[in-house]
C-alpha cells in the first residue's frame, strides 16, 4: 500500500489561500479603502487538497489496485509520464509523475478522472476534474 508523506508544501498553501481563502474583520477594525475592481482572472487550477482513501470513488480503489499489481492497464496512455503543466502539484523533475485513468460508469471515453502517483515519496493524487484540482490520497483513513 502507497503512504503518502504528510507535509503539506508551503507552495500549496499559500496557493490554497490565494485562491480560495477568505479574510474577516473584527468590529473594531478600521474601515478599510475600497478595493479596485480588477478583470477576472482566466480559468485557474485549484490548489492540492486532501481525500480520504474511503472517500474516494470504487474506481479509483480498482485503479490504485491495478498500480500497486503493475497493470494490466485497460488504456495505453496509463502509466505515462504526468507533465505538471497546470503546476498544481508540487514541482518535481520530468518523470516523477504518472497517470492512470480511474474508469467513469457511463462514459464511452477515457472521462476526466485520474490517480497520479509519484516516484519517489510513492504519494497518489486524485483528479476527478481532468487536473483542474488534486487531492492527496490519505491511505489511513
């Protein structure tokens, strides 16, 4: 079974607060200026999250399965070298991470969920968004 490191990167939470954080006041605080509107931003990736294994779908448990056996894979393009284009997940040398498809009932194509394991600290991630978000698979829960 994979276990994963328990350290959160600094670059992961800042990139958690920056995107999805929110900020409150007190009463006594001092009225703060206005803020000027700035242009949305084109589409983001969330920053890496947390899952438990439990909470992952049956697929993906058939898919972690099928990566601890070394395959069969049921796709060609299973087990090949992840990019981290998105830069969602910690930055790695080339080749640390692969991806595996998680099978989607229903779907007459790959669909857009994926495990994407790495090397050397042997962590799963779990996209079910095709990489616009990862969660870290939590393996003792």
């Amino acid at each position: 079974m994979r276990i994963p490191p328990r350290i959160i990167s600094v670059t992961a939470l800042a990139a958690a607060l920056l995107v999805g954080g929110s900020v409150t006041g007190t009463a006594n605080a001092a009225p703060q200026q206005p803020v000027a509107a700035v242009a949305p931003a084109p589409l983001q990736a969330a920053a890496v999250g947390e899952i438990c294994y439990s909470a992952l779908p049956s697929q993906a448990h058939d898919t972690l399965k099928l990566i601890d056996r070394g395959g069969p894979y049921p796709y060609p393009q299973d087990g090949t070298v992840f990019q981290n284009r998105e830069g969602i997940l910690p930055k790695q040398s080339n080749g640390y991470y692969h991806e595996y498809t998680v099978k989607t009932p229903g779907s007459s194509h790959r669909g857009a969920r994926r495990i994407v394991t790495g090397d050397r600290s042997q962590e799963d991630y779990y996209t079910a968004d095709h990489y616009r978000s990862f969660d870290l698979v939590d393996h003792g829960c």
